[in-house]
C-alpha cells in the first residue's frame, strides 16, 4: 500500500530563486499540442524552435564523423573547456567564415548554448545587477532570474522589425551592467542592420569610457547561433567587426545546433576577453555542462571540411527559405484579401513574424475572443494551427504578435494549412 498519499505535509520551503522560476511557456504550450496529436488530432505544430531530423537531417559527413568517433572510443571526460582540435576547428571557421579573429584560448565549448549563456550571466552578473535587453526574445528574463538579477526590459516594434535601437536603449544603458542582445533573433527572425547594431555598440562604448575603472563596464552578450541561416540578401554582421573597441566588452554565443540542424548533437561554443572566457569555464567544470568527447571531435573534422559545408548549407538554407516564402506568401495573400493579419518579411533563421489581430471578434457559436490566449487557442482548436504569441517572450501580454517556425513543417502541406486558416477566420466576425 502506498502510504505516502497520506503522509503528513512537511516544511519543503526552497530557495527564493527557485520559488519564483517561471517554467517554460513553449513547454506548457507543447504539451497541450502533443495531447491533441496523441488523441489523433492532425495538428500543424508550428511552436517549437527545431527541426523534424527526418526532413533536416545533420549533414550526412557529420554523422559519419559521429559513428567513427564512436567507434574508436571517444567516450572519456573531455577538458573543460573543450578538446584542443574543436576549439582550433572553430577558431578557422570563424576566421574564415567572418572574418573574426579569436585564438583556441579564447573559445569556450559546451553542450550547447544554454549552458554558455547561463554562465556569461553568472560571470558578469552581481546579485541586484541589472541586464537590459529587449523583448521579444528568449529566455534572457529567466537566465537574468536565475543569476538573481534585476531585468529591464525594451518593448521593441513591428516597424523596426523588433529589433532593439540605441534609441531605446539609451535611457537605460547607465544602469545596466550586461546588454543582452540576439541577431538573427529568436522569435522574430529579423536581423540587425549594419548602422543598427553600430549605434548600440557606439552607445556601450561610450558609456564604458564614462565609467573608466570605478565601475564594472557594461558588457555585450551576442547571441548568433542562427547567423548562418541568412536568406536573399540579409547580411549577417556582428559587433567586433562593427567596432573592433568592442572585442573588450563582447561575449558571442555559437554553435552547430542551428547552422546544421544539430540541435540534439549538443556542440556549442562561446568566444569573448579570455579572462571571462577562463572564468565561465571554471563555472562549467563545476556544472560539468561538456559536450560529449564523440561529438567534439566529429565536430573538429566536420568544421574543417568546407567542401561538405558549403554544399550542406547550400541546400539547407534552400529548403528553409523555401518554407518561409511560401508562409510569407500565404499570409500575405491573407492580408490582401482582408484578414485582420499582418507578416514581416523572413530575413534569417527559421522564423517568421505573423499578425493575428483577432482579438474582439467572435466565433460561429458567439464565443468572444477577449484576449491572446483565446486567438491561440482558436487557431489551435479550429485551425489545427500551434504557433507561439510573442508573450511567451516577454513581450506585451496583450501583443498579438506570434512566432511561426517552420523547422518541423512539411512543404506539400502548406497549402492545405492555409486553406484551414482560411476557412477559421472566415467563421470569426
């Protein structure tokens, strides 16, 4: 018998931090997704920011280079900062690729980005600290949390694609000691422009000469883990280019995760001022947040093949654009014909910018539609549309803007999505 449902309830009090974490909203959104799935539901899962392996599988020469590392018994603990030929693989990729100069000590490996950011935060960030960035974008209000920092958050627009200014920064850039910034940006997948990201890294540069040495400077935490996944004619730039002062003050954060669809091969990297780069390693050998020794040295030989590379991502980046035009396009046509939707033309990633500005109306049944998460569960529900509002992101609870992935969506089915998104809105008035 199983007595502990009777079991006397005990003091469980636990840290602050922890009490207050908020879990994850696309997690709580996926579950209700994968029970409509499970009940036999035909569901357009459009939520989650990765990829169906059997459409985008990793490069075929990468996985080769995964089975033989197996094979020859590459299953010891890695260094901590990863092994010498990763980091030197990724050293050239980014001299080549970039044109950014950073030596093998400068580069940190882990599983991953999670595992890299969540050490910048506890590198730089103080108990009180305040971390500015703008919304929407991921998870920066639960790593400046889990740091136990303070946040302050910039309400980005449509017209600036959501993309932080200087401008709206400015107020708040004494006050902070880390900007945490992302391009191509998740949720959005819109892009830094080259006098955009100039004006920003010319405001932190000035604030830290105002600071001297009497207080912490403000750093730059560039999230580019999808830069890589450029389409037409977006051109990724980065900070240090832009402004080589900034090489002082700019933590990027890399991997393969996205650039080649690995997102479970858990291989990413950090590269910044050595001195943070050595301390947030020493933070990760105590979390033991490593890449798998297999993969790290697959990743090596892999990065050094720019032959496979350049024709894996020539196809890649092919059919993911592929996707986005074509949702673009149906949008678009949508809008054309009437709708209360709007679409921000796709630049990067594996993301794009819908409008569903259905709040107020009402359904067949006289349901009223009072706010986002009655339009979400809508499309859910009638449209067997699963996408993201931009308030799982930190933007305005009231925002009726969403994130559309397109990682796990099948091509052929596109236009049969759209004729069942047509025919939901149709019912609304």
């Amino acid at each position: 018998m199983d007595t502990s449902l009777h079991a006397p309830i005990v003091n469980q009090k636990v840290s602050e931090m922890a009490e207050n974490l908020i879990g994850s909203e696309i997690i709580k959104l996926a579950g209700e997704v994968k029970a409509k799935m499970a009940q036999g539901e035909k569901i357009y899962n459009l939520t989650i920011g990765d990829f169906n392996s059997k459409i985008f599988p990793i490069p075929s020469e990468l996985k080769d280079e995964i089975i033989k590392a197996y094979q020859n018994d590459e299953t010891n603990y890695p260094p901590a900062n990863g092994i010498q030929e990763l980091r030197e693989a990724v050293s050239r990729f980014l001299h080549t690729r970039e044109g950014l100069e950073y030596n093998a000590n400068q580069i940190l490996i882990s599983g991953g980005a999670r595992p890299l950011i969540y050490a910048v935060y506890q590198t730089l960030i103080d108990p009180q600290d305040k971390v500015l960035f703008p919304v929407p974008s991921w998870n920066n209000n639960h790593y400046t949390h889990l740091s136990r920092g303070q946040q302050i958050l910039v309400q980005t627009t449509p017209e600036n694609k959501f993309m932080p200014t200087a401008e709206e920064l400015k107020p708040y850039i004494s006050e902070a000691t880390m900007v945490a910034v992302c391009s191509p940006l998740n949720p959005t997948g819109t892009t830094f422009t080259e006098k955009g990201l100039k004006d920003i890294c010319d405001l932190i540069i000035e604030e830290n000469k105002k600071r001297g040495d009497s207080r912490k400077p403000v750093y730059l935490l560039y999230d580019q883990i999808y830069w890589v996944l450029t389409h037409g004619e977006t051109r990724h730039v980065d900070p240090v280019t832009l402004c080589p002062d900034m090489k002082n003050y700019t933590i990027y954060i890399d991997g393969i995760s996205k650039a080649f669809a690995a997102t479970g091969v858990r291989v990413g990297w950090a590269f910044g001022p050595q001195k943070i780069i050595d301390k947030m390693k020493s933070i990760l050998s105590h979390v033991g947040a490593w890449s798998p020794k297999a993969e790290q040295v697959a990743s090596a030989n892999y990065l050094m093949n720019d032959k496979a590379i350049d024709t894996y991502l020539a196809s890649f980046k092919s059919d993911i654009n592929q996707r986005l035009q074509a949702f673009y396009k149906g949008m678009k046509d949508l809008k054309d014909e009437g709708f209360d939707v709007d679409v921000i033309i796709p630049e990067a990633a594996i993301y794009l910018t819908v409008n569903f500005n259905l709040v107020g109306k009402r359904t067949e049944n006289g349901t009223l539609l009072e706010n986002t998460a009655d339009v979400t569960q809508y499309l859910l529900d009638e449209a067997k549309l699963a996408i993201v509002p931009f308030n799982a992101f930190g933007a305005d609870k009231d925002s009726t803007w969403y994130r559309l992935s397109v990682g796990t969506s099948v091509a052929e089915e596109i236009d049969t999505l759209f004729g069942q998104l047509k025919a939901a809105l149709s019912k609304l008035n």
